[in-house]
C-alpha cells in the first residue's frame, strides 16, 4: 500500500504544485487512526482527536496559502 501511495503522490507531484500535494501525506495519520478504530477497536482518545484535528488545520491553512489561478 506504501508503494502504490508513493507511486500516486509521484505522479501527482509531476503535474501540481508541492506545497499542496505534499502534505496529503499528512493525513495518513488520520486514516491510520480510523482504520485503527475500526479493525482493531482501539479507542480515539480526546488526544488524539486533538491531533487529527490540528492536522486538518494545517491542511486548511496550507490549502489557503497555496496560488491561485
């Protein structure tokens, strides 16, 4: 899965711009945390809810400060 993940963001970075593709990888930690919750019943804890939660506004404010056409 890390190697098709890998081979995508590749691809994607010929055509788009870094700094709005590159953080995407960001959210493996959020996708780690749900499929964790739901395969293995591990809790999300107010922590870690407070963690996806800065990496969504940091993806926000990244998406914000990217050019626009």
């Amino acid at each position: 899965m890390y190697a098709l993940g890998a081979a995508i963001l590749i691809y994607a970075l010929t055509g788009g711009e870094l700094t709005l593709l590159y953080p995407v990888i960001a959210t493996s930690y959020i996708w780690v945390n749900i499929l964790a919750y739901f395969l293995f019943q591990e809790p999300l804890t107010f922590t870690k809810w407070i963690g996806i939660a800065s990496i969504i506004a940091g993806l926000t404010f990244v998406g914000m400060g990217g050019k626009h056409d």
